[in-house]
C-alpha cells in the first residue's frame, strides 16, 4: 500500500499525507475518529494529497525514518506521526495530532492543507 501510494503521488504529482499509528495508540484512533471520517476535512485531504496510513508496528522502518524527520524539524515525535511529503517520499512538513481545524494551538488539518 505504501508504494502504491508513492507511486499514485508521482503520477498525480501530488504531496503525500502520512499518518504512522498503531492500534495501541489512543490519540491514533481519536485523530481518525475527528479528522479521517470527517467529510469536510477528508474531502480535502483527498482532493490535495495522496493519503497513506501505515501501522507503525508493521512498518517500523518507515515510522522510525519519519520520526526522525519530524524530530529534526521540530515537529516532535510521537504517535500518530502526521508527515507531509514530496512524491519523491522527502518530508517537508510534520508533527503529531492533528485535529480538523486549530485546537489549543495546534494547527488543523485543513488549515494545513489550505491551498
């Protein structure tokens, strides 16, 4: 899924939203609960990004290399990992949790994804 997902971003040459989670992780389901179902901002995320959701416990290498990304960026690190990148998988922009719009200082996702 992941290289699908790679693939489809250069091919539409659209940025990636990567989202690394694992079942175990409640601010994972509550990031899916208030951003991924909903529809205004899934909509968006849709029409801008190519949207990838990896388990963390699957996938360690990948989380781990974005971890560190996200860390040398200032973004934090933790679960879930929210990373923006290029179709050619470099990070550009990523932190944590993100709610669907500003919450206690941390931007929203649609404001992120605002064109």
């Amino acid at each position: 899924m992941v290289r699908g997902g790679i693939d489809r971003a250069r091919a539409e040459d659209k940025p990636v939203f990567l989202s690394t989670g694992a079942v175990w992780c409640h601010w994972c389901h509550v990031m899916a609960k208030e951003s991924f179902e909903d529809t205004e901002t899934a909509g968006l995320m849709n029409a801008l990004f190519i949207n990838i959701k990896l388990d963390r416990d699957e996938r360690p290498e990948i989380d781990r290399r974005y971890q560190q990304a996200v860390a040398a960026m200032g973004g934090g690190g933790g679960w879930p990992l929210s990373v923006f990148l290029t179709p050619d998988k470099q990070p550009f922009f990523g932190g944590t949790y993100f709610p669907p719009g500003d919450l206690q200082g941390r931007p929203g996702l649609r404001r992120c994804s605002a064109p």
